[in-house]
C-alpha cells in the first residue's frame, strides 16, 4: 500500500524518483533490522547455536565492516566528512550488520559454547528423539513394546529407513531421466 501511495506521489508530481529510492532504502534498513532478530531469539530461547552456520556470520561481518571502511575511505578521499552522514542508510546497514553479527558470535563462543558441537547425525537424532524434540512418526506395527529398554526404542526408530529412501526422484522406474 506505501508504495502504491509513493508511486502515485511521484507519477503526479509531488515528488522526485529519488525520493521513491530514499523510501526504499529505508525499507530496506527497517526490513534488516528485523531479519536478524527470530534467530537472536532462537539461539536465546533454545541456549544453543547449533543448526546454522558460524561461517556466514563472519561472511556477513566482514561485508558489514567493509562497508562501513568504504564510506570512511571515500569521506577521507573527499576531504568531506559529511558523507558519512549523507549516506544513513549505508551507514545504519553496515551498524546493524556489525551489531548484530557480534551478538550472534558472542552467542556462538561465549554464552553457548558446549551446545554446538555434533559428534554425529545418529546420536544428534539420538538425543533429540529422547528430549521429545523431534516428532516420531511410527507405523502401529513398528510400535516397540512397552517392556523394551527406551534406548532399544530410539535405536530402531533411527536405523529405520524413510518409506521413500530407494525412490529417485527425477527418473522413470527404469532409470532414464524424465
């Protein structure tokens, strides 16, 4: 709806296409700020930051940091300092990447350290089957006695094969591609 208001505003003369530019980046800058936030909660909630990777991370701060450093190179170059300021939106994208990049690596290597190491997939699997994290779908007849030991029950559930596991997708039953 905001953009059809700006678009008009621009089509009847009450503004200039730059104007509609500045609209966008602000967007752009709300819409960052508050893509970061579900995993910083997640990571919260969970005491873990284990699921995503650490190395896009330091992707993301170096990209924050590199350009923040151009703003400053081209401010310096220009013997014109106001260019920092002239460009808010390149400056708060660089400062809500850096912010939020060093929560997440605080996260990662101060507040929850021992949570992100997986020795492997099957006692991963292991341990979020016995923490009731991970919904098990079980056919009645697969259904482990009651009598059994629960880590008999967790064993087989994992060493199961998906009903789909011999299936291979994007070829006919005679293995000639679709």
């Amino acid at each position: 709806m905001g953009s059809v208001l700006v678009i008009s505003t621009i089509h009847y003369g009450g503004a200039i296409w730059l104007d509609f530019m500045y609209y966008l980046s602000s967007v752009k800058l709300i819409i960052s700020f508050i893509k970061y936030l579900p995993q910083v909660w997640l990571n919260y909630k969970r005491q873990s930051t284990q699921g995503w990777s650490i190395g896009y991370i330091f992707w993301d701060l170096s990209g924050g940091l590199l350009s923040i450093l151009q703003l400053l190179l081209d401010a310096y170059i220009d013997g014109d300092w106001s260019g920092i300021e002239g460009d808010n939106v390149k400056l708060g994208l660089g400062v809500i990447v850096v912010v939020y990049d060093a929560i997440f690596l605080i996260q990662h290597y101060v507040l929850y350290p021992h949570n992100h190491t997986v020795r492997n997939i099957t006692e991963e699997r292991r341990r979020l089957i016995r923490e009731g994290l991970v919904p098990i779908d079980i056919d009645e007849e697969e259904i482990v006695s009651e009598q059994e030991d629960s880590l008999s029950e967790v064993s087989s559930i994992i060493s199961r094969k998906p009903r789909n596991a011999n299936q291979h997708y994007g070829s006919t039953p005679h293995g000639t591609p679709v």
